[in-house]
C-alpha cells in the first residue's frame, strides 16, 4: 500500500469538504479564466496539485471525450477521490499521477495548457516546479494560475485580532513547512524568465458580508484550520477557541465585514505560433 503523503493542511475529512466549498466559491472565476485561455473542446490539459479533483472534473467536462486531463497530485487519498467520481460520472478521458511535484518529473507530457491553483504557494521548490509544469506545455500553450500575492489582506474591518493572529499563524505555518504564501510575488519575473508572455494579469480580492457565498470560503478554512494549527503545534488550544469564539461573534453581530487574502490571476502563453 501506498503511505499518504500529507502536507501542511492535510487530507482528512474536514479539508476533503473545506476543498468541495472552495471549489464551489472559486469556480465561476476558474471557469472565466479558462475562457480565456482558450481551454476548450479536444484539448489536453494538465491539472497540477490537482488535489481531490473537483477542477479537473470541470476541465474534463470543458475538453469532453475528445480531449484528455492529466491530473498531478502527491496524496493517493485524493487522487482515489478522483478516480472513483470519475467512475461514478462514465469519465474515461482523465489520467492520473502520484507524485512529489518537488521532488519528482511529470510524466513525458506535450499539453495545450495547464492549470494550478495553491500549489506554488506550498511546493518548497516553487521555481522549479514551475518550469516542470512550463516544460509540459506545447509552444503556444496558455498557463493559468491562481496564487496569492498578499494573503495578509484576509482580516475582518472593522479589525479583529484574533482573525489576525490565525491569519499570522497560518502563514508562518506554510513557512515552516518551506512554503511562501506570498508566493505570486515572483511569478511574472518567472514566467517571463521560462519564455512566456504574460496576457493577463490581475489582482482577485473581495470585500464581503457573511450574507455573500464568498464569505464561506474563508470562514470555512478558520473553522478547519484552527484544528489543524493546533495539531500541528503553531497554536495553543487556548488560543485555537478564543479564535473560534472571536469569530463567531463578529460573524452575527450584523457590521462586520471580510476583506479576502489576495490572489493573482495570470494567464500565461508559452512562445509558439499558436495563439
């Protein structure tokens, strides 16, 4: 048998459903993206850090039957998470992969374009993980890319220091593990310095009630990750419910509002005649 390979937000039950809200908050932006990268019918793609697949499902439906998704992810648990909605759906034009994306090669790949969504931001080798999944693409492939560029911008107004303080710990949490959150930073110079031209760029960041769906996303990774912190020895239990409490109560008092961490959006074309 395979061993999980963890990594610093785990796999267990409560990531499994906080990824599924993720999704469900980011997947008209995701869609919108691919748009315009011209991710469509027949094409092969490449889903990197793809982790239980709900993007690579959405990609699959895009290519249809005449197009292929290969799916990269270093946990078993939610690469079989994959493979078995696929099997449940009649999917037969996904591929998966299990691999250490910093330690290991993709598999001998010629893409039409690749998606990444939070992985750069964990990999300890961002730089050269980048140029894996470049290296995949054929010229004129497009790259499109969701990391954060300031995730110390997700904090409650008016202010909240307990949501500060978890937002802190978090981040030098992903840091321990050799992670950079604000890894985004560094991503045009990257792409620019692998031979891409960068057709667009943008900064994605909302201002949010709980009353809006976009609340859930953030709020779900306090509940879940307080826990996970706590596991993992970067908060006192203490502290973990005093966060919990802290926010719950700024969360019905009926004036508060979220501001998100800050993601970049780039959509990247690899040089080559194809647009």
């Amino acid at each position: 048998m395979n061993t999980e390979r963890d990594y610093v937000l785990g796999t267990h039950d409560g990531e499994m459903g906080r990824l599924a809200l993720q999704h469900r908050v980011w997947r008209p932006r995701a869609l919108d993206a691919w748009r315009r990268a011209g991710f469509t019918v027949g094409r092969t793609l490449l889903d990197a850090g793809c982790g239980p697949g709900h993007a690579t499902l959405d990609l699959a439906e895009i290519v249809g039957p005449t197009g292929r998704i290969m799916a990269v992810d270093q946990s078993h648990r939610f690469l079989d998470t994959l493979e078995a909605a696929c099997r449940r759906r009649g999917i037969d034009h996904v591929e998966t992969a299990e691999l250490d994306l910093d330690e290991q090669s993709l598999p001998h790949l010629e893409v039409d374009g690749a998606w990444c969504r939070w992985v750069l931001s964990f990999v300890r080798k961002p730089r050269e993980v980048l140029g894996k999944i470049v290296g995949a693409v054929r010229p004129g492939g497009a790259i499109v890319l969701h990391e954060y560029i300031d995730y110390s911008t997700w904090r409650l107004a008016p202010r909240c220091p307990e949501v500060e303080e978890f937002v802190a710990a978090v981040m030098a949490s992903w840091r321990a593990e050799g992670g950079e959150p604000d890894i985004a930073l560094e991503l045009p110079c990257w792409l620019e310095g692998l031979g891409l031209k960068i057709r667009s760029i943008r900064p994605i960041v909302d201002v949010v009630p709980p009353s809006i769906y976009v609340w859930q996303w953030p709020a779900r990774f306090l509940e879940v990750g307080v826990h996970r912190l706590v596991e993992l020895g970067h908060l006192a239990a203490g502290r973990a419910a005093a966060i919990t409490r802290a926010f719950a109560r700024r969360e019905a008092d009926g004036q508060t509002h979220m501001i998100t961490p800050t993601v970049l959006e780039i959509i990247a074309v690899k040089d080559g005649t194809r647009a």
